[in-house]
C-alpha cells in the first residue's frame, strides 16, 4: 500500500512538473510573454546611445561595446519558439565641412573684408548587412541564446582616411599663378598645387561571426538583452586617387592632374581589431565586440 501511495504521488509530482514546463507564461493581464513559433520581431542596438552620452567605455584606438557608432536595426522570424533567423543592417555616414577665409586677390589693396572662402569636405560611409540564426534555452523571462552571423559590408574610406572634397575662392590665372589657397589637412599641398579631391579607396568585407548572449522579457514580447561575438573576415581593398590643380604657363590655362593612391589593403583578420578601415577597425564585428538590444515581437 505505502508503496502504491509512493507511486502515485511521484506520478503526481511528475505530471505536474510536465505542465509546469508545458504552461505558457503569461502577465497578470493573460498577455504572452515569451516569443512564438510564427513570430517576427523587430529592434535596434541602444549601445551607441549609452556611448554617446559616456555611459560606456570605449577609445578610438581600440574595441567598443557596439558593433557600429552608426545607425543598426535587425530583424527576426522565430521558425521554432527555439530558433530564430536573423537580419542586421548597419550604416554609418560622416561629412565634416571646414570653411576658411582668405584675401581676395582680385583687390589691388585689401582690407581685411576683402576675402573669398575655401571650403574643404571630409567625408566616409560604411553599410553592412548580416544573415544568420540563434538558437534559444530558457522557460522563464530570462532566455538565453547563441548562433552565428555570415556578413557583408562596403566602407568608403575610413574615420582616419577620409574622403575629401575642396572648392577654393582664389582661381589660378596668370597674373595669379600661386592664389592665395587654404592648405587642407591630409592633402600636403604646395605652392602652386592644391589638391580638389581625394578619394581614399573603398573596401568590401566578407565574414563570418559566432555570439551568444542573453535577453530579459520586462513586459510581454518586449526585451532588453546583450550578447557578446567573435568573428572572422576577409577584406578586398579597392585603390583610390587624388586630383590635383595648377597652372600651365604653356598652355596658359588651369591644368588638373589625378593620380593613384594607396587605397585600402586586402587582408584576412580573425578576431583582432587591427583593421584599416572603420567597420574592422575600433567600432567592429571582429575581435570582442557585442550590442545591447531593444526587440519588440509581433
């Protein structure tokens, strides 16, 4: 007898323990409160914004919490509650504008009115895009997940090397043969030359990035998680070049002259932050890097 009791209260205990597990968690309101099979999700990495306002660390020298300074927004679709897809697309663009005054040469005697404007750009653009899957474990608010993420990414110059434009408001002539022109950081001009454009050479990044990390559920279908990677990749570099300006004597006009730079270097890099341009440099997916995401599933 003692043992049939025994039995039936270890079945008991068994049975309730399986729908426990199989019980959905809901709010007090009877809302779902974890993801589901079927459902899309949609959120954005606030770790720039932490950083923006130097709530994290972080230097330009070396790794940073976020993947990108730049604006990041993914996307999921949960095939099992367990497992998701996943899409991110990152993209960051910076134009700098430097305008400096001279002496108008066209005036015989110049007061310090007298001046044109030279106007100088600096500029760089990165956009990547990633494809991958997550894997989840948990029953409770607090989930965690791991997977991988294959991406590609196109950079325009870089934050060090960046892109450059200029217009100067003393023209060549000759009666002016060295104008009176600002000499723009990064161009190294002379006397006589000033540089118009530079174009520092893009460069297109394939890899492959493994994470894990965790999420908590603080109301239903909205989390607050991190996750940490480590990645690896390849970059193709791409050449650039440089336009410069200066007088021809003998043919008595303005003679521009555009030359082969450097540009970007082909590299492998695998887990280390010593990229040359801006997606594999500081802010990256290589190395140790990681996002703190806001999702919202649908």
């Amino acid at each position: 007898m003692k043992k049939i009791t025994l039995l039936a209260v270890a079945f008991a205990f068994f049975a309730f323990n399986v729908q426990a597990q199989d019980e959905e968690l809901v709010s007090k309101k009877g809302y779902k409160i974890l993801p589901e099979s079927g459902d899309y999700a949609i959120g954005v990495d606030v770790a720039p914004f932490f950083q923006a306002l130097n709530f994290m660390g972080g230097t330009s020298t070396g790794p940073k919490f976020s993947m990108s300074d730049g604006f990041s927004i993914f996307g999921k679709y949960y095939a099992e509650k367990d497992m998701a897809y996943r899409v991110k697309f990152v993209f960051n663009s910076v134009s700098t504008t430097k305008n400096f005054f001279v002496t108008d040469q066209t005036v015989l005697i110049p007061t310090p009115s007298d001046v044109v404007e030279d106007k100088g750009t600096y500029n760089y653009t990165m956009a990547a895009l990633s494809f991958g899957f997550e894997k989840r474990r948990g029953q409770g608010r607090l989930q965690g997940f791991y997977g991988a993420d294959f991406f590609v990414q196109y950079a325009d110059g870089d934050a060090t090397n960046q892109n450059f434009s200029a217009t100067y408001g003393n023209e060549f002539s000759s009666d002016h043969t060295l104008p009176t022109s600002t000499v723009f950081a990064g161009t190294g001009d002379t006397p006589g030359t000033r540089t118009t454009k530079i174009n520092q050479g893009g460069s297109l990044g394939l890899g492959l990035r493994a994470f894990v990390g965790v999420e908590y559920f603080f109301a239903p279908k909205i989390s607050l998680g991190g996750e940490f990677g480590w990645g690896m990749a390849y970059q193709i570099g791409f050449n650039g070049e440089a336009t410069t300006e200066e007088w021809d004597p003998v043919a008595g006009e303005v003679k521009s002259t555009t030359v082969k730079n450097g540009g970007q270097d082909n590299q492998f890099i695998f887990g280390s932050t010593g990229g040359t341009n801006e997606f594999f440099g500081a802010n990256n997916w290589l190395g140790l890097n990681g996002a703190i995401n806001l999702t919202f599933h649908f």
